[in-house]
C-alpha cells in the first residue's frame, strides 16, 4: 500500500528567527502552495522525494501529514472523565492556564493508549494553521487521513540534531538544534550555550537514540562525543508515520463519505495487513464449492441409483413393458391396470369414498338425501348439520388420511395427500 507522506512547513512567527522542521526542508514557506513530499510503498523506505504544489502531488493509497517539533506543545494532564462530545470543553477547561494562546485557538490531541482518570499526554496546536493547512490540501482532492508529529513524549528517550535556519524565508545555517524527546516531554533545545548540556541527564542514559541530519552530523558528533545515526528529513518524517498518534481528533478528525468512505474500506482490505485475511476466505471459498461439487455428485449418484432401481422393478413385474420413460408413472399405471382386471377398486373410487362416509356418519343425522361423484372426489348433502356434527366427522377421517371440505350445506370427502393430514 503506497503512503505519501507531505510535511508541513512551520506556521510564520512574528520574530525574526525561527527553528524549521527539517523535514520541512531549507527556504521552505507556510504561505506558499507548495509541499514537500515523499513517496513509499511499505512504509519503511523512501520511493520518491521532492517538493511540489499540491494540485501536483503524486497519488497514493493513504495521505499522512507531518507537523514540525516547533509547531507541537506537549501538557502532561490526568485526563478528565467526561462523555466524548464534552472531552475537548474539559481540555480546555484544564489546560487553559497552560497554553500561550486562547483555547479556542488551539486545537488538542489526546495519547492514542489515553485512558481517563489516568495521566496521559495532550498535544496542542494552533488550530487556524493546522485547519488551513488541511484546506489548502483538500481543495486540490488531497485528503489527509492522519496529521503526526515528527516528535512526541517517548520512552526510551531521543535526541535528533537537525540545523538551525535563519530568518523565515532565508536557507543560511546560523547553528545546530536538539531535539530532546524523552518521557518527560519534548524540548528543541540550540546548542549554543550551557542550556542544552543542563537538561540532558548526567550521566546520559545509554540507551538514547541519538541521529543527526547530514548536514549537521560532524558538528552533533563534536558536541555528544559520540557517532549519531545519520537520517534525511525525508526518512525522519517517514519514521513519524509509524507512531500511534494521530492530531486529527474532534472537530478536526477525519470525516470520510460516500466513495471516500468506499475508497478506504478497499485501500484497507487491500493492505498488506489483511492478507491473510484474503488468503483465508479465498480458501474458504473454494473448500466451500469443492465441498457443494462433491455432494451434488454425491447426491446425483444416489438418484441415478434409486432411478435405476425404480426401472428394475418395473421391467422384473411387467416383463412386458420395454420402452422405460417414466418409471413411477408407467409402474403406477400397470398396477392401475392390473386392479381394474381383477375388479378391486382404488382409492379414488366410488366405493371406498362412500365406505369411509358411511363409517365416520353421525348418527343424529339422517341418511344422506343426494350425492355426487367425480374421480376422487364424494360430494354429500349436509343440510342442517351443526358445527359439532361437520367437526365430528372430520376427526374420525383424519386419521384415515381423509381430507373433508364443508361449504355451504354440502361436504366433499378426498384422499389427503400422504403427511398433511386435515
């Protein structure tokens, strides 16, 4: 799943120094309409790279956005516990004493494993910048699903070195800045001076992850005393994609619809993540259809089976019939045939319609005064029978298999079919 990852510039200060992201990239400006941007197709390494307006960004499965150290301020609160459409009114109400600016101008972003009446970290950002950071973007289709910083709170701790620029809109490298990530926050720290060396811990913990950018890797070395791992902007922001926070929160959080909705389901189910997952149902599936073949096969055996059974027994009783279409049919009728010749009559004949009446009449009623007779079927007269005397002589023929239909002064007796009795 291909990943384009852009880094937003730091937002203009009205001072005429400012620490840029790296990331961001030398002479990089807020107001202009261009980003830098990098490709990937696993998350892990840098495909492409360049800096490009946004209507002329590449295209890729998911859009991430990564904001500068200097844009983040980190506040260590025990989170509130307040329904979810109240949670950023508590923020503000907690943190309104902390932030420089007014709440209302900051947007806040709580820790991805948060749990409330617990301490967790809070990110703040101004919201003005990061809104329209993210409208100049979706107004060229590109949709941001997840805005990162390049550096949060973290345990173990980090330190990356990256050049200090001068005034906004100028590329020359005045002098070297730390940014210190441990679990007590995040500080960007210049080198000038004794500042940096006081908040470091004495002794360093060994197991700081120190890197540095090119540029500025003989100098980080000098002041550490120590190798620092060489990283490019583009693979430190790429680095921050893989971190569980997600600025995009509240009012702020990604609202996806129709096909954008549709897009991502697909991007998701795609993934390398949900492989397995493919692989499990496409071979479900086809156990399934090799399993429904099996049995048809099965089934259609034993049919041709009894279908083949059913035409021995007619051919052994009636030697005579040698053209089989329809064995059931063909046998019934022979046995048909063989009834009528020895005189013995059927189900649907008259005599035994009018046995089975005779046996099941009330006998508070009077012989019956007119009849009829179709195949299968005995009509009588039932004038002035009541309700209990019809009732009567239908549950004495149920059980026999006999089907009574009472309408209008009349009764008509049949043969019920075999399983449903009436």
């Amino acid at each position: 799943m291909s990943i384009l990852v852009i880094s937003l510039a730091p937002r203009p200060r009205l001072r005429a120094r400012s620490v840029a992201l790296d990331a961001s990239g030398p002479g990089a400006s807020a107001t202009d309409d261009e980003f830098n941007f990098l490709l990937s197709s696993d998350g892990f390494t840098v495909q492409a790279q360049g800096r490009s307006a946004a209507a002329q960004l590449p295209k890729a499965d998911s859009v991430i956005a990564v904001v500068s150290d200097i844009d983040v301020a980190w506040h260590r609160i025990t989170l509130p516990k307040a329904p979810a459409a109240r949670l950023r009114a508590a923020l503000c109400g907690l943190l309104e004493e902390a932030v420089l600016d007014d709440t209302d101008s900051t947007h806040f972003a709580i820790a991805p494993d948060a749990a409330a009446g617990q301490p967790t970290w809070v990110a703040a950002i101004d919201r003005r910048w990061l809104t329209a950071e993210l409208g100049r973007l979706e107004r060229h289709q590109v949709f941001v699903e997840r805005v990162v910083p390049v550096a949060w709170p973290d345990d173990p701790p980090s330190g990356h070195f990256s050049g200090e620029l001068g005034s906004v809109g100028t590329s020359e490298r005045q002098d070297v800045a730390l940014t210190w990530s441990h679990a007590d926050g995040v500080a960007l720290l210049r080198l000038e001076g004794g500042l940096a060396r006081a908040l470091l811990p004495q002794p360093v913990p060994p197991e700081v992850r120190w890197s540095a950018t090119p540029q500025v890797a003989a100098a980080a070395e000098h002041w550490l005393g120590s190798p620092v791992r060489v990283v490019s902007p583009p693979e430190r922001a790429l680095q921050a994609t893989r971190t569980l926070w997600n600025l995009r929160q509240f009012d702020l959080a990604a609202r996806h619809r129709g096909t954008r909705a549709a897009r991502d389901l697909v991007r998701q189910w795609l993934s390398p993540a949900w492989r397995p997952v493919r692989l499990g149902l496409l071979a479900l599936v086809a156990i399934q259809v090799v399993g429904l073949n099996l049995w048809a096969w099965h089934q259609n055996s034993e049919l041709a089976t009894q279908r083949q059974a059913m035409v021995s027994v007619l051919q052994r009783s009636f030697p005579q019939v040698h053209a089989v279409l329809d064995a059931p049919l063909q046998l019934q009728r022979e046995v048909e045939t063989l009834r009528a010749q020895a005189g013995k009559p059927s189900e649907v004949d008259f005599e035994p319609l009018l046995q089975a009446a005779a046996v099941a009449w009330p006998a508070s009623q009077p012989p019956v005064e007119n009849l009829r007779f179709e195949p299968g079927r005995l009509t009588l007269a039932a004038t002035g029978w009541t309700e209990g005397d019809i009732e009567q002589f239908r549950s004495q023929l149920r059980p026999a298999w006999w089907k009574v239909d009472a309408t209008d002064g009349r009764m008509s007796l049949s043969r019920s079919a075999v399983g449903s009795p009436q």
